[in-house]
C-alpha cells in the first residue's frame, strides 16, 4: 500500500469508528465543551417553547387576545432557534438532541402542569424564564469564545437579543394597571 492508500485507509477507518464526526478544525475538547453548553440551550428552547404555547392556550381574562397573541409570537421566535442550534452542534461534529424524553433529561426550565394559572402568574413565570435563559445563554457564549467558535457567538448574540426582549415584553404587560386604567 503507497502512502496516499494508507492514508485514506486511516481516513475510512477514523470515519467509520465515528459516523457522525464531522470535519472540523477545533478539537473534540472543543466540540464536546460546546455540544454540551449548546444542547442545554436547545433543551430549554423546547421546554420553553411548550410553556409559552401551553399559556398561549390556556390564557383567560380581559387581556387575553393580546397576551394570546404576544405568547403566540414568542412561542414562534424560539421554535424558530432550535434548527439552527441543533446544527450548530452538528456541524461541530457533535450529537444533538433526540426525543422529548431528551429534552427533558437536560432542561433546567421547569415544566408548569398546572390545571389555571392566572394571566399575571404566566406572565411572570415567563419573565422570568426568559431571564434565566439569558444567562444560559451568556454562559454558552463564553464556552464559544473560549474555543473561538465565532459563528456559534455571532448566532448566540442574536438570541440573547430576543430573549431580553420577550423578557421585556413579559415584564411590561405584566405591570399592574394603575388607577386611571393604564
Ligand atoms: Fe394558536
């Protein structure tokens, strides 16, 4: 076997003992320190995801179209995160997340089973759930810098964006009226 065979021998043999190892330049280091972080994330992207569209159906009272629809957007704009965080982490070569059951070995939102909640409650639930998710989100942007993942940061910045402003959305309809109705 020359020297070009033996190499793509080595190639063949690397692959098949890690199918789905991307190509990548960072390290396994890397590419592990990052799923993990990133998986978090996208596990609390999902359990979000279903709190804000559980309230989204089970809002009641005066405000209820305009919360109804407030939750309906934020519910849209973090379905809309997680392919492309779920790809992040494969395109680093690391391996993402599978089922519901998954979802819920790693998510550190809390669920909310609740039979009623009252409007106020599931706005502050929210709001807080967002903020939460800002800090995770800081977190998983200093994992990416330290192996300077720019486009995981660059993607990450995005969405703490969004999520300071579905936190501020939250936090401001859920302030209580004051006494002239406003
Ligand atoms: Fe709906």
């Amino acid at each position: 076997m020359n020297k070009a065979e033996s190499q793509t021998s080595t190639t063949a043999k690397k692959t098949a003992a890690a199918p789905l190892r991307t190509p990548t330049d960072l390290k396994p280091a890397a590419t592990k320190d990052i799923a993990v972080a990133m998986n978090g994330v996208l596990a609390d992207v999902f359990a979000l995801y279903f709190k804000t569209k559980n309230f989204h159906w089970h809002m009641s009272g005066p405000h209820f179209r305009v919360y109804h629809v407030m939750l309906d957007e934020q519910a849209a704009e973090l379905y809309a995160m997680t392919d492309p965080v779920a790809e992040r982490i494969r395109k680093l070569g690391g391996s993402t997340l599978r089922s519901i059951g998954h979802i819920g070995r790693l998510q550190s939102i809390k669920d909310n089973d609740s039979e009623f909640v009252s409007p106020s409650d599931m706005l502050g639930e929210l709001c807080d759930d967002n903020k939460a998710m800002v800090t995770s989100l800081r977190e998983a942007h200093s994992v990416c810098e330290k192996h300077d993942d720019i486009a995981t940061t660059s993607l990450i910045e995005n969405y703490i964006d969004q999520t300071e402003e579905r936190t501020w959305f939250l936090f401001e309809a859920s302030r209580p009226q004051d006494e002239a109705g406003h």
